[in-house]
C-alpha cells in the first residue's frame, strides 16, 4: 500500500489523500481515494464476504 498528499486548488485547503494497493509482485495495482474504496478492494482481493464497507462520514 503506498498513500500520498496531493494538494488542492485552493490556499488554506488540507490536502487530498490518495493511495494504492499493489499484488507483491505489482503486477495489479489498484487506486483508491476514500476509505470505502479501499475496503472495497480489500474486500474484493480476498474474497471476504463478512466485510461491511460503509460511507465516510461527510467532512
């Protein structure tokens, strides 16, 4: 997993956080920006079914 700030358009504006999760050998690699997507693809890669991703609370 590899996480990053990306800065936004306006000044005084916290960053966006971004990130990736890579297979080890990183053949597949997937992109996320909010932590539902990344359950998602967690969820996803492993095959778990017991899993509840739910929506961010709004900022």
């Amino acid at each position: 997993m590899r996480l990053w700030p990306e800065s936004r358009e306006f000044e005084g504006q916290g960053p966006l956080w971004r990130g990736s999760l890579s297979d080890l050998d990183g053949s597949n690699t997937r992109y996320f920006d909010n932590g539902s997507t990344l359950c998602a693809i967690v969820a996803d890669c492993t095959g778990a079914t017991t899993m509840q991703c739910t929506p961010e609370q709004s900022r």
